[in-house]
C-alpha cells in the first residue's frame, strides 16, 4: 500500500522564484528593498548591518565598499 508523505507548506507553493525557478509558498516571501521584486528565502542576502534584504540581482549590481 502506497503512503503519502506530507512536506512541508513552504515547498509546496504555487509561487515560481524569479531568480531560482524554485516554487515557494508566497506567505514566506521575501521582498527586495532595492527593487521591490518577491524572491524566495533561498535567494535573497541580508545585510546585517542596515537589516536590508537584497535579491541577487541587486546583490551583483551594488558595488562593495571597503572600509
């Protein structure tokens, strides 16, 4: 007899990750402060010392500071 197991409602989302192309439930959704855009928990960065959170296309168009 065949058994179903449940995973867990955050991969089982109807949402497509623009940067991933993972599906993600939209309740766990990120959005960008730079651009706005959703993404999905695995593809955005914080930064720890504003607390903003960053898509990785943003990510790659900021250029770094060095102090």
């Amino acid at each position: 007899m065949a058994t179903s197991v449940s995973i867990p409602y955050w991969l089982s989302g109807e949402e497509l990750c623009a940067h991933c192309l993972q599906r993600y439930a939209f309740a766990v959704a990120h959005h960008c402060d730079a651009c706005d855009r959703p993404a999905c928990p695995h593809c955005v960065t914080v930064v720890y010392e504003t607390r903003e959170v960053v898509c990785r296309a943003c990510e790659l168009q900021s250029p770094e500071t060095e102090e």
